[in-house]
C-alpha cells in the first residue's frame, strides 16, 4: 500500500518539508524501474540503518537521491538512467528519490547552477 506522508527533513540549517510516496516492501523492489515518468517523491524507510548500493538499470531517466539519517540530509547524488551502483559514503535510514522535474525541491537541495553537473 503506498500512502503519502509529509517527511521533515534538515539541510543547510534549514528546515523543510517534502510530501512523498511511502512504499510498501513490493514498491521498494520496484522504485522507479519501467516507469517512463512520475510525478511523486518516493520514500524508502528501512527498519534498520544500512549502507546499500542502488542502481538505476530499467529507469528512463535521471532523478535525485537523497539519503538521510535521523531526518538530516547528508548526502545527495543525481543518479543518471542505467547506472550500475550508486552507494552513499555512510549508512542511512531513509532514502527519497526524487525526479528531476520537481524543481523546487531539486533547487533547494541541488541549487540551479550545480543541477546537472
């Protein structure tokens, strides 16, 4: 069942919200595989801190991932269509994957000149 829920998040000593799609065991194996677009955030919340690799075989385009730990963000990569691994430098607890089309959250987290470096 995905439902969505509003995720408090810290970055920069700001403060903010992000309204997303909270995924279930079956829509955590899927993600954003065979999807030609999507306009919702994805949540991945895990039970347990982990340091797990994500790949991006099977999506058609490229999106933000956010990784988070005890509601900070510290890490962010945009993770580009068919890449084999991605992996954050520490563990994490939750994990957002955003599509690049949502701008306003990409340009808080990313900033307009860095986007697509």
């Amino acid at each position: 069942m995905h439902s969505k829920i509003n995720v408090n998040l810290f970055y920069r000593a700001r403060k903010f919200k992000i309204r997303a799609r909270k995924l279930g065991f079956f829509g955590m194996i899927r993600g954003l595989m065979f999807r030609r677009s999507i306009k919702d955030n994805l949540l991945f919340e895990f039970p347990w801190r982990n340091k797990w690799r994500i790949h991006s075989w099977f999506v058609f385009f490229p999106f933000l991932a956010i990784w988070i730990r005890k509601d900070r963000v510290f890490e962010w990569k945009i993770v580009k269509p068919w890449r084999t691994y991605v992996t954050p430098n520490k563990s994490f607890d939750k994990l957002i994957e955003i599509p690049l089309s949502n701008s306003k959250i990409v340009n808080l987290i990313v900033g307009k000149k860095e986007k697509f470096k």
